[in-house]
C-alpha cells in the first residue's frame, strides 16, 4: 500500500464522515470542516423551520404512510425524523385542513434545504483534501 493510495482513502474517509455528519445533525459537515459560522447559520436555520413546520400543523404531518413524498423530504432534515415518522404512524395524531400542509410544506423545505447543505459540505471536504504528489505535478 503506498502513500499515495493512504492518503486517498483518508480523503474518502473525511468525504463520508462529514456527509453523514451534515445529515445527522444540520450544520455539521460545517462544523466539521472548521466553518463554525456558517455552521450555526444553517443548523438555526434548518431546525427552526422544522419545528415551526410541526408546530403550526403538529406532529402529525410526519406521515410516513400517507404522505411518502412529503416524508421523503422530511427525512432529510435528520435521522431522528425516522422516530417522529415511526411514533406517528400510529395514527395518533390524524391533522387536517389548511395548517396541515403549511406544517408539512414547512417541514419538507427544512429537509431540503439540509439536502443542499449536505451536498455543498460535501464538495467543501472534496475541495479540502489532502495534496499528494501527483496532485502537485
């Protein structure tokens, strides 16, 4: 295994850690990457709308069965989304009418919005990878 070969796999390693870390936690992969500012911009922002979204139409528009699309978006605001839709899905919690699809609109732009923070977090840690030499040639 040469040198060149390590330090590829460790860029690949830091690519994933901060993909994964951008979703689990909104403004991670910022964090991670030393952009502390801009971290804590997107992470208020994105959590913020989330629960502006549930609470203007409750927990119920996290609707893994009625609303697949809906919810597809939400998960990409976190993975503690995968708990709401689960205690939800009961069907405890039925909503309906117009504050409904404001709390589910709401809660979907959150999850969409992370989507894009994670890609760009993404190409961020891309950018900062390691030199190697037949990068300097």
């Amino acid at each position: 295994m040469t040198v060149q070969h390590t330090q590829e796999q460790r860029g690949l390693v830091q690519v994933v850690l901060v993909g994964l870390l951008a979703w689990a936690i909104p403004g991670g992969g910022y964090w991670a990457l030393g952009d502390r500012r801009r971290a804590l911009v997107v992470g208020i922002s994105i959590v913020v709308t989330f629960l502006l979204g549930l609470y203007i139409g409750s927990i119920g528009v996290v609707d893994p069965m009625g609303a697949r699309y809906w919810y597809a978006a939400q998960v990409m605001t976190s993975p503690a989304v995968f708990w709401v839709g689960r205690s939800v899905s009961t069907g405890a919690y039925t909503v309906y009418g117009r504050p409904y699809e404001i709390g589910q609109i709401y809660t979907s732009i959150a999850g969409l919005l992370n989507l894009l923070c994670i890609v760009n977090a993404l190409y961020m840690a891309h950018l900062r990878q390691p030199l190697t030499q037949e990068n300097l040639t």
